[in-house]
C-alpha cells in the first residue's frame, strides 16, 4: 500500500477506514484479521480437545494503536486468539 496521508502506512490505513466509516456506520466497531480464526473441536467419549488458533490484526495494527479499551463490554479480552484446551467431562 502506497502511504499517501503520513508517514506511515498505519495512517493510510486510518484514512481508508474514515472514508468506509464515513459510509458504513459499523466499520467503526470492526477489526480485520491477517488469517481467519477457527477452532478444530474433537469429541472422544468424554474427553474434548479444541485446537484454537491466532493471527494477528491486518497491516500489524495493535489494539493500543486502535483504542485504549483492550476489553470487551463483558471485561473478555479482545485478541486474536482462540485459546485450546483439554476437556474431561463426568
């Protein structure tokens, strides 16, 4: 991406998403991925294992460079991460 707003790509970025926020109100509250997150859950009697994965946000944004909120509105994290486990159910 050529940078045409600053001196860095991060505020071209940020001149793009005003111009799509100034058109659709909900880009405001969307964060793009480098790769899609998805959870490979595997169910053997009791046990469950889920195989989480992470990326990163696109062009190397950090949540601290988009907001000062690193929490959802439930007090969660906001990561891109899907977190695995091991799961015994009784």
């Amino acid at each position: 991406m050529r940078d045409t707003v600053g001196d860095t790509k991060w505020e071209a970025v940020l001149h793009a998403l005003k111009l799509l926020a100034d058109r659709f109100e909900w880009v405001n509250s969307t964060l793009v991925y480098e790769e899609p997150l998805y959870a490979i859950v595997t169910v053997e009697g009791t046990h469950v294992r889920i195989e989480g994965t992470e990326t990163r946000m696109l062009h190397g944004v950090t949540l601290d460079a988009v907001t000062d909120k690193i929490y959802s509105s439930r007090g969660r994290t906001c990561e891109p991460i899907i977190r695995s486990a091991d799961i015994t159910l009784h």
